[in-house]
C-alpha cells in the first residue's frame, strides 16, 4: 500500500498552501529491524509553516520516520529527504531541532548552562530570554538538571531543541510526563514557533494534543499510512455521533442495532457509536420506552482514530 501525504495549511489561504515547500519527505521508504517491519513503502511529505501530528499505536513506526528524518537510521529503501537533501549533510542538520522519547544530559549543568551550550552549536541561536520563556522555564533557569522533576526535564528538552532557532523541529511525544498546565505551555510555545514560519513534526499518544496544534494528521498503522488530512477531515471518515444513555436494552442487544458501530457500558450508562444517532435512538426507544438521560454529541478524534487503526487490523487479519 502506497499513501502520499499532501499538507496543506489551514493558517494561510489554502490555495496559496499547495504552494508551500516541501521540506521534509519519505519517497518509497521502508525500514525494518529484523523481522519487524516499521515502515512499508511509506510516502510522506511536510510542507513549510504548519504543524504536521503523525499519530499510530505503539510499534506503529512513528519514531522510526523522525529518526530517518533526523539521519540517525537508514532507510532499507526509498529516500528520506530534508531541505531537499541528505538528511545527514551538516547544513540541513543545522536547520533542524529534535526532542526525542529518550533524551540524556548531565544532571550537574544547570537549565540556562544547557541552553547555552546547545545554543552555541547553532549560528543564529534564538536569545536565551526567548528559550526559557517559550518552554516556560524562566523560574527554573538556575536549577541543576538533576534536581527537576519529570514535567521540568521534558521543558528542558524541548528548549534544547528550539534554541538554534530551527526551521523544522520534530517533537517525539513531547509532552509526556506533563500536567495540564504545563502541556497547554508547551502548546502555546508550539504555536509561537509556528507562527513565526516554522515547520513541525509531532508524534502524540495525546489525541487532545494533535486536535489542538495539527494542520494536518497521518495516521500510521503496521508501517503504512492509512489516513490523512485535516483534522476534520480525519474525523469527517469516520463521521458518527456519540450517543450516551441509561437504558434497560442489553450490551449485547445494542450491538445488534443496525448503524452501530460500537458500545461500551460506562458506569451506569451505555456509551455508543453510530453513523446516524437517529435511527439508533429510535430503536433504543422501541426497546425501552423508559430510555433517560439520552446526549447525542459529534464523534471526536478518538473515535476517527480508534476506527481507523481497529479496522486496519481487521482488513489485514482477514
């Protein structure tokens, strides 16, 4: 299965966006380690001047296409190109920040020591009152890596990846291990970067996260993309309402209800899925004319992604 991924911003004129660069892409790129395959034949491209979320389950091959983009690994075939070129050439590698899933510094050197340090790689760094505020680490400028905590290391991180002032940066699940103060932060410093004409490429298990930064979503299931778009378009293939209520009707009676898709008891209630909530509800209600409590809501991104991958896995076990 071949998928080419065409990003095109939502934060300008869309048709001034099918002309944005590209700069970064996977051309017929698959990868394996061993037996497993990580990436089967993908094709995918990034334009300048939006944020790109490329969203799978574990083992999906997420960060194995941020480490080809990054020049750490090879493709067994197919090219992985950014700034249209090696990966690996020093000039491309200096228009590019990355935070990976493992990330080590010493523990001795203090935040503003490590910004520092990795600001003085890059030719145009950005200011270092820029960085600390950006990853909201003004207050924690003088602390030792050491004594952080697990949230303060990840914002640590995401300043050593921006402080060279990056035209691309990937963000490889980049705000695990944050509360929900601090990963709106890191949002807000995202958006900055993007607004300021840079590109980046996020890997999330947070679905929220990618609704709320992505001009465009992949979804990567197996090694193969499998869907891509907007994030309402992402969640337009999977259009369906959420229908929750208190009824007698069985689980199991539920599920046999034609148009839906699936059901789940939540607590007291039953939580389902559906293409049309209408047909359902009335068939809820033939069955139980006592039926209360009824909300009828828009399937959100959770679902388009849960349908996705589930009947991914389904096509190929067949």
């Amino acid at each position: 299965m071949q998928t080419t991924i065409a990003t095109l911003s939502t934060r300008s004129d869309a048709h001034a966006a099918n002309f944005a660069p590209v700069v970064a892409s996977l051309e017929g790129v698959s990868k394996s380690y061993g037996d497993i395959q990580a990436l089967r034949n993908v094709n995918f491209s990034v334009h300048a001047g939006q944020v790109v979320a490329l969203l799978g389950p574990n083992g999906a091959g997420k960060t194995t296409a941020v480490k080809l983009f990054l020049g750490l690994i090879q493709p067994d075939s197919g090219k992985a190109r950014v700034f249209n070129g090696d990966p690996v050439n020093p000039a491309n590698r200096m228009r590019a920040g990355a935070m990976l899933q493992v990330g080590k510094v010493p523990e001795t050197l203090r935040v503003r020591e490590h910004i520092d340090l990795f600001s003085s790689y890059y030719p145009a760094p950005m200011p270092l009152e820029e960085v600390l505020a950006a990853a909201g680490l003004e207050k924690l400028r003088d602390r030792k890596f050491g004594d952080l905590s697990g949230g303060q290391r990840q914002r640590t991180l995401f300043a050593l990846a921006i402080c060279g002032n990056p035209d691309l940066l990937f963000l490889d699940e980049p705000t695990v291990g944050l509360d929900v103060e601090a990963r709106r932060s890191l949002w807000e410093g995202i958006r900055q970067l993007v607004d300021r004409g840079r590109t980046v490429v996020l890997t999330t298990h947070y679905l929220e996260e990618a609704d709320a930064l992505a001009d465009r979503i992949a979804v990567i299931n197996r090694g193969t993309i499998i869907a891509e778009g907007t994030p309402a378009e992402i969640k337009s293939q999977t259009s369906g309402k959420r229908i929750r209520c208190v009824t007698e009707v069985s689980l199991a009676t539920v599920l046999q209800i034609p148009g839906v898709s699936a059901a789940k008891q939540d607590r007291e209630a039953l939580e389902i899925h559906a293409v049309e909530a209408e047909p359902v509800v009335r068939a809820l209600l033939a069955l139980d004319p006592k039926l209360s409590e009824l909300e009828i809501t828009t399937a959100g991104l959770e679902e388009a992604f849960l349908a996705l991958t589930q009947a991914d896995s389904n096509d190929r076990n067949n």
